[in-house]
C-alpha cells in the first residue's frame, strides 16, 4: 500500500475520532402509555446526515481495495445526501468530486456540494443516474463509488460501532432496552442490510420493519422476489425508495414491510416539527409514519416496549420542497386525508 493511500486511510480515521456519536432521542406521547419511542438523530454528523456513515465507509473501502488512488476523480450516483458526504470527504483527501442526480434535487444539498468543491452532473429522470455516472468514469479515468451496489458491503454489520451497535448501547439503561421493532426506510439498502445482520448475529428479537414511500419497487420485491421490477416514476421522498431494484438491497434480512403514502409522510414529518421544535427531512416522516403505525397497533394490542427509528437528515434541506406548501400541493396533492389518518393514529 503506498504512502499517499495511507495517509488517506489515516485522515479519514482522524475524522472519525473528532465526531461524536450521535443523539437518542425519547419522544413522549401521551397517546402511547408504555410505548416509548426513540430517534436516532443522524443529522448531527458533519455533513448532516445519516450518508455521513455510508460516505466514510465507502472511501475506505475503495482505498482498501485499491480503487481509490492520489487524483483519482470520484463519481457518485446521488439523490443529494450520499453526495454532499462524499464530497467533504473527497475534499479531505484533496480528490475532485462529480454528483450525478437528478435535476429536482434540493437547492440546498447542490449548494452543499459545491460548497465542500464538488460539482453537479444533471440528468432529467431518477433512472438516468447509473449510466450517466459510469459513462463519466470512463471518460474521466475516475471510481465510480456506486453506494447502490457498495452500501451493504462497505460496512461491518457484525459491530465495530456501527449505527445498528450505538442504537443497542444507547439502550441499554432504558426501560426497555430490547426494542421491538427499529424502523427504517430503504435508499440503497444499505443501512436496512446492516441492522437486520447485526440484529441476527446478536441474537436480538428486535423486529425490522421497512418502510417504503409511493413509486419504490422495494416492497414489492420484497414480497414476490422479482428482481427484474422497475417503476417509470422515481420516488418523490428525496433519498430513499428506487425505480429498480439496487444491489444493496437485501430482502431476507427484512421482518416486515410496510408502504407508506407520501401525503402521510409529509404530514407525519410536519408533526415531528411540533413535537421536537425543528424541522426533520422527508424520510424521516416515512420512518415516523410506520413508527407510529406500529405503535398503535402495540397499544391496541395491550403491549408494552420501546420502536427505534433514525432522524436522517434536517429539513432546513427541504424549505423550497417539502416545507412550502405551494411546492406540496402541486407536487405531493392535498393532506387533508392524511391528516385525519394521523389524527386516528394519536387519539
């Protein structure tokens, strides 16, 4: 291995060392007596989300295997948070950096990009992604870092303080600190991948339930093991559910799926703002909705436990899209149904 690869290796653990881990937070709600549930803030990471993770683990995986070399050109297939991640990490090894994504995504995370010296490839649909980010590869002699393919493998699921490892630890004094379920929506797969190894490999019961947004084939495949399925339309929940079935996602680690409405997402993330006084990313309103969903069912059933879910990123991302609601009347539709139906889930 040669000096400058790790001297890289090297920089990146330092960065590591300077973070902290990030926050578990107790949500208390009246309307669930002996259900106590949790976020996982992922937003406190540098670079403000739950990618942050992923970032780190996939360069150290491509300098390990000796893809990733001293002026290698880095090219990712993004929705907008993978990249803002990788492009500070990129800038930390002093690597120029290429986002492809599509031309919807937030103003902010482009912005983001930009900032940490990377730049921005354009393409019109989600499904344009993949080949645009291999075409540019080829033409640049760059790594494409591929996180739809990578994500489930560049990490250690066993432990080594992965997210699924700080979850249990932060748990460990509360009430009940074997949750019944950790809920999590799927991007790439990779995050769902490494909880449902670790829950197996630990001897956990914890459940994992999936949540997936309108117009992502995960669920589905899920159910009928067809992976050949696509969908015409992308996901409108920036950062997770796909058209296609990526590599990263792993169906037999999963317990139970549920799909979540996306007026229901936005709604359950405008409800999240009232109970933690900050605004949350749309995924997060995915993740709070099964939360919820399953609580309910809990309470219903006379059971008591705890649900884990993950705060993945801040919605001061999102105020041009998901928190102005001229954007989501046009974009997502009316809420009024979705707000009734949340209504319902809080009596």
């Amino acid at each position: 291995m040669n000096n400058w690869v790790t001297h890289a290796i090297r920089e990146i653990n330092a960065d590591y060392q300077r973070s902290a881990d990030t926050h578990l937070i107790r949500l208390t709600l009246p309307a669930f007596p002996g259900i106590h549930i949790y976020l996982k803030d992922e937003s406190t990471h540098p670079t403000g989300s739950l990618k942050h993770r992923l970032a780190r683990s996939l360069f150290l995986y491509g300098l390990c295997n000796g893809w990733i070399k001293e002026g290698t050109t880095i090219i990712e297939a993004s929705s907008g948070s993978t990249a803002v991640s990788e492009a500070y990490f990129a800038r930390l090894l002093g690597l120029p950096f290429i986002a492809v994504m599509p031309a919807c995504t937030a103003k902010r995370k482009i912005e983001q990009i930009t900032f940490y010296g990377g730049r921005c490839h354009f393409v019109d649909s989600p499904c344009q992604i993949y080949d645009a980010s291999e075409t540019l590869a080829r033409e640049l002699n760059g790594h494409y870092m591929d996180q739809f393919t990578y994500a489930e493998r560049a990490t250690d699921w066993r432990g080594n303080n992965n997210i699924a490892d700080s979850i249990f630890r932060q748990m460990a004094n509360e009430p009940y600190s074997e949750p019944e379920y950790i809920v999590m929506s799927a991007g790439t797969g990779g995050t769902s991948a490494t909880i449902g190894r670790y829950l197996r490999h630990q001897g956990h019961q914890t459940r994992l339930m999936v949540v997936d947004p309108e117009n992502s084939v995960f669920l589905n495949y899920w159910r009928d093991g067809d992976n050949q399925r696509r969908s015409d339309t992308g996901s409108r929940i920036e950062g997770i559910g796909r058209p296609r079935v990526e590599p990263s996602f792993i169906p037999g680690v999963i317990d139970d799926m549920m799909r979540v409405p996306d007026c229901a997402t936005i709604v359950a993330m405008q409800w999240l703002e009232t109970v933690l006084g900050r605004k949350v990313g749309a995924s997060t309103g995915t993740n709070m909705w099964g939360v919820l969903s399953l609580a309910a069912q809990m309470r219903d059933a006379g059971q008591t436990g705890s649900i884990v879910t993950l705060l993945c990123d801040s919605g001061e991302r999102y105020l041009e899209s998901y928190y102005n609601p001229e954007w989501v009347a046009a974009s997502i539709g009316n809420l009024s149904e979705a707000r009734q139906a949340l209504q319902a889930l809080l009596k």
